[in-house]
C-alpha cells in the first residue's frame, strides 16, 4: 500500500499550494514576512502606528451554506462569505484587520475546488485590507465523506486600548442604527433548505418571482464586511456599541454588548423585511424568524443622537430602535 491507495494524494495537496500561491501573494503588505508554505506565517506588527494595540482574534466558519454551493456548484463566493464573517466578528470591538488563516478539510484535494474558494478569499482579504498569510488543507477521507468538505477561519486585528469598543459606553436613549444585510449571510441555513428543498422542494436552479431570483442566487449572496462602512465612524470615536447579527438575531446579539440593566427596544417596522426572508417565513411557517435569520439587518451600530444622525444621513441604514432602562 500507499499514501495515495489510502485516500491521501500528496501530489495533489502539493499541486493546490502551487496553483494558490499569487492568488494569495495578492494579498500581502509590508508586514508579511514569509510566503505561502511556511510552517508558519509571519506577520511583523508595525510599532510606529500603534501606542498600547490589543489583538482581537476570532475564529468561525459558514455553516451549511457549503452545503447550497456544492449542490450549485459554485465555491468562489464561500471564501468571501468566510472572511467577510470574521472580519465582522472583530469589527464589533473596533479592530482593524491585520491578517487572516484558513482551515480547509476535505474528503479528496480538487485543486479546481480549493483555487476557487482561495481566490474568494482574497478577493475579501483585499477589500478588506488583510493578508491571508497561510492556512491548512487537510484531506481526510475518513471524516470526510466523498465531496465534503468544510472551511473555517481565523482572524487577528489590532485597536488601540483606550479605543476598544466594549459596550461599556452604551446608555440609555442611545440609538440602534441597523445596516441592512445582502441576505442570509451564514446563519439559517439549516432551517431555510428545510424549507426550500425538503417541504417545498425546489432545486438549486428553481427561478422563484417571490423573491426575483434563481435559489441558488438568493443563498449564495455574499455576506457583506461592514469594515469599509463603520471605519471611519471607529476613528472618530463615534461608537458606543456594535453587534454582528448572527445566529440569535437583532435580540440575541445585541444584548450580548450592552450592560446589565439596560435593553434594547427594537422597532421591527422601521425596515422593509426584503422578499427573501418574507417567502421563507411563510413558505415554512416560521414562527421564530427573527431568531433564526437577520430579517435584514446584518449589523448594528448603537451611539448617541446626535452621532447617530450623521451616521444616517451618509448611509443607507435604519433608526430601528433605542436602549431603554
């Protein structure tokens, strides 16, 4: 026996890291020490900008979205799904992104399939002004079974001590600014193919009028980074809060960065629920939407009335509520 007749394909995995490597060399700056292949990657942290940095690291993946793009075949828009997640995760506390790892375990190395996902990446890595700075792809076809696969990522950024966002500055009567989502982004999907392919069953290439789209298109919509928005709004130290609605909805995430005492009240008529999340509502009966999915609204900023207006009046987003005692 070998490697290979076992289900590992070394030439394989070798050939991937080739076929990647300027994809993610697309991505690097100044402070990218080693290329791609490392052992590990080295990242130098420029001092001359910083006074007191913390890191502020997350780790996450994309759910069973993985599951509608093999069933549409599309796995390019994954990889920007993935960093696009995390980058939000460490937006909350205002961190600026500094570089990104991925995890990719698979039943059997498809080059075509890892280039795809990679090059998602980096397309989110650039906008988001990240390195992706090395990674693992693990074939293992024994936990994996044929065509499976999963990606997972992390992310390090940096914020200045004195400016970290905790929610401790949140105080009655602030207001609750909603950022409206491109969609599912990557929480529901459990629940939403239920609906979709095991009660209505519909195929991925089913056009649907309700919502003015193929399936697949509705559920692989990226889910959108909110850095380029809520940056400068970091700087100015406009913020007192920020929430990524993920699993657990506007409620469920909010309350986790506001103190004891305080609650938020949402108005859940200041936005227009997009067709998507009204067809999948009724279509499963659903009775805890606004648990399940983001309705809409993909991230919230949470700050005084008065910096709130400006917020509003240079973006697209909703006054949907407020922190009451």
């Amino acid at each position: 026996m070998d490697y290979k007749s076992s289900g590992v394909d070394i030439i394989a995995g070798e050939q991937a890291v080739a076929n990647i490597k300027s994809i993610v060399k697309k991505t690097y700056n100044k402070n990218v020490l080693v290329e791609l292949g490392s052992f590990g990657g080295c990242y130098q942290l420029d001092l001359n900008m910083w006074k007191q940095p913390v890191m502020v690291a997350s780790t996450d993946g994309v759910g069973t979205k993985l599951i509608v793009a093999q069933k549409a075949k599309i796995y390019n828009t994954i990889g920007q799904d993935l960093v696009n997640h995390c980058v939000n995760d460490i937006l909350v506390q205002g961190a600026i992104p500094q570089f990104f790892m991925d995890y990719i375990g698979i039943s059997s190395i498809d080059a075509d399939i890892i280039k795809d996902i990679i090059e998602g990446m980096s397309i989110a890595c650039i906008e988001n002004e990240l390195s992706l700075i090395g990674g693992e792809m693990a074939e293992m076809p024994d936990i994996y079974q044929k065509g499976d696969f999963d990606i997972v990522g992390t992310i390090v950024g940096l914020v200045e001590k004195d400016n970290l966002i905790t929610g401790n500055n949140i105080k009655e009567n602030d207001v609750i600014i909603g950022f409206p989502s491109t969609g599912l982004h990557t929480n529901g999907y459990t629940l939403a193919r239920k609906i979709i392919f095991d009660v209505m069953k519909l195929e991925i290439d089913t056009y649907v009028n309700d919502i003015g789209s193929t399936i697949k298109d509705a559920l692989l919509k990226i889910h959108k980074s909110y850095y380029p928005i809520i940056k400068k709004y970091i700087r100015a130290n406009m913020i007192h809060g920020m929430a990524h609605i993920t699993g657990g909805g506007l409620q469920g995430n909010i309350k986790r960065v506001i103190p004891n005492g305080l609650f938020p009240k949402i108005d859940y008529n200041s936005w227009d629920i997009p067709p998507l999340f009204k067809w999948l509502v009724d279509n499963g009966e659903v009775e805890d939407a606004f648990s399940a999915f983001n309705m809409g609204i993909g991230f919230v900023v949470i700050t005084s009335k008065e910096n709130a207006e400006t917020i509003l009046n240079e973006n697209l987003c909703y006054n949907i509520g407020e922190i009451i005692l």
